[in-house]
C-alpha cells in the first residue's frame, strides 16, 4: 500500500478522539472499541482504563452539534432521571467522555414477561423529565410537523416505492397532515425527548432506565414520547395492553399537573394522532436512511411502522382517506409483511 492510500484509509476522528482521551487524568492508557452506531453522524467507541469503562462521543462539529446534549444532559439531570454523566468534554472538537450506561437496551429484553415492569419505570421516567425545564427550547411548532410529514410522500412514495409525482394524492395528502398538525398543536405541551423508545433506553443497575439520544428535545405536544414508547418502532404490544398504559398515564401527568383534566376518550385521541403524524414522518426517515445514507437496516422495521399508520389512521374519518388509497395502491403488499404483535 503506498504512503498516500495508507493516510486515506487512517481514521483520523479516531486518532484524535483517542489522543484526547488519553489526556484526561486517569484515562492515560485507556483503549477505545467500536460502541454503537446511530442515524446521525455520531459514533460511539467504549474507551477501558484503569477508571472502568466510558462512552466516548465522536461528533464531528461540520455535521454534528455537540452543544444541545450537553445542555439537555443537565435539564434532565436536575429531574433526577438517568443519563449519562459528563466526565469530560472538548465541545471545540466535538468530542464527549460519557457515563457508560451499558449495552443492554430495553428491545434486547423486552418480553411479555419482562415489559410491566420495564414500562412502568419507563413511563415513571417519562413523567419526570415532561417537568424538565424548557427555557429556550426549540418548539415543536406547525413548521416542524409539517416539514417532518413532507419526507413521507418525497423518500417513502417516490424514491422506496418509486412512485410518479402524477400518481400521488398531494391534496389529500395535505390535507390530512393539516389536520394531524392541528391535532398537535391543540395538545398541552411538556418537554419532549423526542427519540424515546427501547433502543434509547438502556436497563441500568440503578435509577433504570439509562436515557440516551436526547439531544434533539424540544418543548411539544404530552403524549409525542408516550406514543414513542407505546407505539415503538421496533417492537409492538396488543392494542389492549397499549391502551390501559395510555390511561395509567393520563391519570399521573393529571395528578402531576403536566396536563390539564382530559377524559380517557379525548387523551385516546391525542396519542392516536400524534402517533400517526410519528409514523407518517418515520416512513420518510427509515427510506431516505436507506437510499440517501445506505443504512438499509431500518428497512426492516418499516412493515411495523406502515402497520401502524394503516390500523391508527382507518379509525378516524380525517384520516381513513389516505389509508384507503395505500391500501388501495397496495403499498402493504409492497413493503412485506405487517409484524405481529409479541
């Protein structure tokens, strides 16, 4: 190999990354591995020293933006939920030493065995960090909804499914995002982590579950992480089931103040469409991973994700148009098949 192809191969975000690691006192001879991977441009190594374990971040400051964690990290920290300590930080570089939460996320042990009692400390979590203050938030605004909804029809209809721009309903597609967007817009608002669901929630000795992935949070509708944990995209419970979390719930944030006094009815149909408008938005995300990233990965989740749509969205009059041009178009019979329920 010659010098030139030798350099181009070198990582040299690792290099650098280790060196600063290695520059924290007692962190001197510490060795980094691969950790985890996530949708962004983030990477995750587990540095090992004579301290323990760490998670260091990698996020490289022309794409990443380092910042919001850190400042999320303590907003939720002050709640008293588990997240990762800050043990070092070169926010210049884009570099963290992070708390080393583990390598159990709740999708590796969740069962119908195991999920009451990891749900219930989930949702207890979910109620602490809503209190989190939210000064200086982004909001979770029309804008954004409607931005989110708009990658459906441009990387999941046209780009996955190859779709022509002349087959597409766009007016009722609008239309039906004007109405989710409203139906958000009109829930009270609370802090929102945004991503919380089993791969971000990782099963911890004390304090479990370990929160991680937070740094894109924003002040938004109640039940937008309720419906993230319920309505998981990557494992799904009976609907039974789902719906008497739902109401636990609703009664907690009443009684904690995080939301005003709703009857079951009404709160029902704010998590039903605010999971809607979630799901609308992540078949967009999990194709344009795959075609603009090449993570084809998320590929796999998007017969569960479409499952969704269709049995949340068939049971509202605003929404059952779209679901019946889907079905109609046979989007279900193009993705695979529908998950079954554990």
């Amino acid at each position: 190999m010659s010098v030139i192809a030798k350099v181009m191969t070198q990582d040299v975000r690792l290099e650098q990354l280790t060196q600063w690691v290695r520059s924290i006192p007692g962190w001197e001879h510490a060795m980094l591995e691969p950790a985890s991977a996530d949708a962004s441009f983030r990477r995750y190594f587990r540095a090992r020293g004579v301290e323990g374990t760490a998670v260091c971040m990698d996020a490289p400051p022309d794409k990443e933006d380092v910042h919001p964690f850190v400042d999320i990290t303590h907003r939720l920290e002050a709640t008293g939920v588990h997240v990762p300590r800050i043990l070092a930080q070169n926010l210049l570089d884009g570099f963290l030493l992070l708390e080393d939460l583990g390598s159990t996320p709740y999708l590796n042990e969740l069962n119908p065995q195991s999920v009451k009692g990891l749900y219930a400390d989930a949702l207890h979590a979910l109620l602490q960090f809503q209190q989190a203050e939210c000064d200086r938030l982004p909001a979770y605004n029309e804008r954004m909804l409607r931005t989110e909804m708009q990658l459906m029809p441009e990387w999941f209809l046209v780009k996955h499914l190859g779709f022509s721009d002349a087959d597409i309903p766009h007016e009722l597609i609008q239309h039906t995002f004007e109405f989710l967007i409203d139906a958000a817009v009109g829930q009270p608002v609370a802090f929102v982590h945004r991503d919380y669901h089993s791969r971000n929630l990782m099963i911890t000795g004390e304090n479990s579950p370990g929160i991680i992935d937070y740094q894109d949070a924003v002040i938004g509708p109640a039940t937008y992480d309720l419906v993230s944990l319920l309505r998981d995209c990557y494992v799904v419970w009976p609907q039974s089931q789902v719906e008497w979390w739902v109401d636990c719930f609703r009664k907690e944030a009443i009684m904690q103040g995080t939301i005003p006094p709703v009857d079951a009815a009404n709160f029902q149909r704010w998590f039903d469409l605010m999971g809607l408008q979630r799901h609308i938005k992540v078949l967009g995300i999990f194709a344009r991973l795959y075609h603009r990233d090449g993570k084809a990965g998320y590929l796999n989740d998007l017969p569960l994700v479409l499952s969704y749509v269709l049995e949340v969205g068939s049971r509202y009059h605003e929404t059952s148009e779209l679901v019946e041009w889907m079905r109609k178009v046979g989007i279900p019979q193009r993705i695979g098949t529908v998950h079954i329920p554990v």
